[in-house]
C-alpha cells in the first residue's frame, strides 16, 4: 500500500489498428514512428540488417544493435486485398497488405489506402511512410515512389 | 534396426459443428483405428495428441484423451505444430519406436473447432501469424496464400481460372468420400458465377472457392515396429522417408513467395531418406489449405517444374486416372481441415490407397504414396512417403 507502481514501458501498444504486444525491447520503434520515421534495426558487431527490427543478434548471439532508417524504394514483392477482415480491423476494409524488397532487407506492411489498385503490380517501387491511423495508433503504409 | 510400419488408421467423418465434446470427438477416430488395427489398448504404449491448442478450452487435453481412451497409465503427451500437428506426431512415433523405447506408439490427432465462437475463432485468425509485427497490419491466412498465388500469377502467368480447375477436381472427390464436410460438386463455371458463392473474393486473388473448409474432426495412426507390424497387420505399410523443415514466421525473413521453401526441403529430405524420387510417386496427398497451396506442392515436391504446375491439373494428369493422381479424397478443400486431425486424415488415405482398401476413391495399384502437410503459412512443412 502507498508504493509507488512502477512505470510499465508499453508504447508498443500503439502499433497497428490493434496491437497484440504491448512490451518489447525495440519500443523505441514507436518513438521513431512519431517522428515520421520507419527503422530497421542493425547488429553494430557483424553488421546483418534486421527488419522486423529486433533487440538480439543470434548469429552474434550480442544485443549491440543500432537504428538505421528505411529510406529509398523497394520493390513490390506481392499483394492482397482483403474483402474480410479479422475482429477490430472491419472498419479498415477494404485494405491491402503487401510485401516491399529493398534489397539487404524486406518490409511487411500495407498499401496506402489512396493508392488506386489498378495502378498496383508486381515489381513496381514503392516507398515506406509512416502513417496515423483514424484511431490515434500508429503504423506504417507503401506509397507509390 | 527394423522398419516402422502403420498398422492401423482412422478417423472421423469431418463434419461442421461436432455434437459433442473433444474427447468424444477423438474416441471417434480412435474407434476407427483400432478396429483396422484389431489391437487392443493394452497393445499401444504411449500416445502423442497433437493438435491446435488456441481452439481447445480444456488446458493439456493429452491426459483427458489418454484416461477416455483407455490408454492410462502409458504415457501420454501433447504435440503442435499448427495444421501440420499430426505429421509431426507420425516423425515422432516413427523415433520413439526406432529408438526401442516402444514398440506401438498411437498418434491421435483432432480439432474442434467449433469448440469456440466464431467471433473467438475470428480473433484467433488474427494473431494466426507474427503477433508482434504483422497481425497489427489485420492479416489473415487467406491473405498471406493470396500473397503467394499473386507472386505465382506474377512469375509464371498462373491465372485464378488454373486454381480452379484444383478445387472443381477436390470436389470431384469430396462428392465421393462419406467423411467430406463438403460433398457437393463446384463447376468452374461457379467461379464466374456472381450468383455463386463460389465467386466472392476473399483476398485478392483468391475466391471463396479457393479456400478451405473449416470443420471439427479426429484421426488417428497406429505406429509399429518390424517384428509388432508382421504380428499384428496383415498388411502393414511402412514408412519410407520422413522430412520436416521450417522458416521465418513474417514474410520480411523469407526469400521465395512462388513456392514453400519448407516443403522442398522437407520433401528433398523425404525422397532421400526413402530412395526414392518424384517420379515413383503412385498417389500423393497435399495440403491444400488453399488451391494455389496445392499448386505450389506440386512444384515444390518435383510433380512438375516451377511454373509448371498449371499444366499438370489442366491435362487432369492429377486426377485419379492420371499420371500422379493428387488429393482423390477431397483434399482440405472438400473434405475439411480440422487443424491437428488433418495430416493422419492424409496419412490414412494414403495407408488405404496403399493397401487398395479406398473404394470409389481407389487409383490403380499404387505401390508408394507420399503425405505433404504443412503448418502455418508455410511455416512447418513435414513430407512422409509411405510403401506397402
Ligand atoms: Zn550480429
């Protein structure tokens, strides 16, 4: 009684239209996405690029990582657009998720709702943005280049 | 060290909304088997459930089976490792009973998936894949295979009318097959049918007809060693090679979206381990989850060259009559996909292909089948060739 509680570090409860994770060790993901800025994560000891970023290097079996942003294009590697949706995510539909190769790494996101899906095709550049979702949570969405 | 052989198999009819509760729904399989396998309960000394935990409410269901089976006090464990549960559960009856820690070794597998609501199981869908960094983004199995089908379309000019001709010949089958959950045909013409259910996309590109069906069902596998199987079956059939691989869960840590780099190792590992390669395959069972799914197996276990595949179902080279005749029972598509019950569902069909014991469904005197059954979007991929 009368303690103080201690502060739980759960930003990355913001992630996404609904976030199933609430601590990690790459919260500051989050900070970035605030800022506008997408990031990889990077092992400072044998230099492997990590998306999604992660706080542990097994090859290094080290934790010595560093951000790095995700800047430039990458390729559209596929596609979908989803008529149905799981809970929490109807108000979103319809909606496309997809997969971009920049080349050392990929990104796993969704497509921008303005983009216009018969402007989309396999191999085209794209971009990665942050984004703000209608209900204050954050995530991150492909433009086209 | 002697061969492991299948002695007994079984399972229940796949059905939507089991009547009643898992164990009664995994004694129905288990009945099944043990009469084809004419054994008793005495006889089997441990079992391996395997299944999908997030749609079950009992906690550890291994130790309820084992009591309401009969099969107390051997031991008893539970195995996951998503759809392809019971797979695995064959890999790891086949090491205990070639270690010699036991002889008959009983892999129970089942799902009910109706145990849950559907907004539960809805929910559940959603965190199906990396929670942390891909479920935010509302994803769905249909949605990842959709992803793969595209890149497919992309690379090799695979069209949504390829995949199908895959679910109008599942059907075929599923109308044939008293255990289906579906039983009705589907025409390709339902596939440009507005009125058809058929037609309604999913995601893009895959239709409700290129998805399976959900049901609740049970199977099980009877596992021996030489000298038991020669004792106790007739016709036992042996397991020739065994292969498992898995990969990255989010799509960013893989390289190949037009086929399932864990089927192709498993696969590679499976001909091996059994001498054997593509080409001596009499009849195969693959887990088509989804028609492009099926479309990948058979490039990735060397049925035809990558891209090719289309043209193996256009020819109908895999249908009953053909040259490597493919899912003949209704595959996931139309029979069901009950999680933990469906790789010893595809294991029985292809023990009583073997045997020449499949009825109506019966291809012309195979000599070695082959099991593919994968976990996850490709996540888990275990390969078993089986012989008589
Ligand atoms: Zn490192």
């Amino acid at each position: 009684m009368g303690k103080k509680k201690k502060e739980v570090d759960d930003r990355f409860k913001k992630f996404g239209t609904v976030s199933f994770t609430s601590i990690t060790k790459v919260n500051d993901f989050i900070d970035y996405l605030e800022k506008g800025k997408v990031m990889a994560s990077k092992c400072k000891d044998c230099g492997l690029v990590f998306f999604p970023p992660r706080a542990d290097c097994y090859q290094c079996l080290t934790s010595n990582m560093e951000w790095i942003e995700v800047s430039g294009t990458g390729k559209l590697v596929s596609y979908s657009k989803l008529e149905f949706a799981p809970v929490g995510f109807g108000d979103d539909l319809p909606y496309a998720i997809a997969l971009l190769d920049y080349g050392d790494y990929k990104v796993f996101g969704r497509i921008a709702d303005g983009v216009p899906e018969e402007e989309i095709a396999v191999g085209m550049d794209m971009k990665t943005v942050a984004n703000e979702l209608p209900n204050g949570q954050l995530n991150y969405v492909f433009q086209k280049a | 060290m002697g061969k492991v052989g299948i002695i007994g198999v079984g399972q229940s009819a796949f059905v939507r909304g089991y009547p009643g509760s898992i164990r009664e729904l995994a004694f129905d399989g288990f009945k099944e088997c043990m009469q084809d396998a004419a054994i008793t309960t005495k006889d089997i000394d441990a079992s391996i459930i395997c299944s999908a935990p997030e749609y079950d409410k009992q906690r550890s269901a291994a130790g309820v089976f084992a009591e309401y089976l009969g099969l107390v006090p051997q031991p008893t464990f539970y195995l996951e490792s998503l759809c392809s549960s019971s797979s695995m559960g064959l890999r790891t009856a086949y090491s205990l009973v070639k270690s010699g820690l036991h002889d008959v070794v009983a892999v129970i597998g089942f799902q009910k998936m109706s145990e849950i609501s559907s907004a539960e199981s809805q929910e559940r869908m959603g965190r199906g894949a990396d929670i942390q960094w891909e479920s935010p983004f509302g994803t769905m199995m249909p949605a990842y295979y959709a992803m793969y089908a595209r890149a497919h379309m992309a690379a090799y000019g695979t069209t949504p009318d390829d995949l199908a001709l895959i679910r109008v010949k599942a059907a075929t089958y599923g109308q044939i097959n008293e255990k289906a959950v579906y039983r009705k045909g589907v025409t390709f013409e339902m596939f440009s049918d507005p009125e058809s259910p058929m037609s309604n996309p999913v995601a893009s590109p895959l239709r409700v007809g290129d998805c399976c069906a959900n049901a609740d069902g049970s199977s099980c596998v009877i596992v021996a060693n030489e000298e038991k199987a020669k004792a106790f079956c007739k016709k036992p059939v042996w397991i020739l090679g065994l292969g498992a691989a898995s990969t990255a869960v989010n799509l960013p840590g893989r390289d190949l979206f037009t086929g399932l780099t864990v089927a192709q190792q498993a696969g590679e590992q499976a001909y091996r381990m059994a001498g054997v390669t593509a080409k001596d395959i009499d009849v195969a069972e693959v887990h088509d989850c989804f028609t492009i799914a099926e479309m990948m197996a058979y490039e990735n276990l060397g049925f035809a060259k990558p891209g090719e595949g289309k043209e193996l179902i256009k020819s109908k080279e895999t249908y009953k009559e053909g040259s490597i005749p493919v899912n003949v029972d209704g595959g996931l598509l139309s029979k069901g996909h009950p999680i933990g019950a469906t790789g010893g569902s595809q294991i029985r069909t292809i023990v009583l292909q073997l045997r020449g014991e499949a009825g109506e469904m019966q291809v012309k005197d195979p000599e070695i089948g082959l099991v593919h059954n994968i976990g996850g979007v490709g996540l888990y991929g275990n390969v078993s060739i089986l012989g008589r």
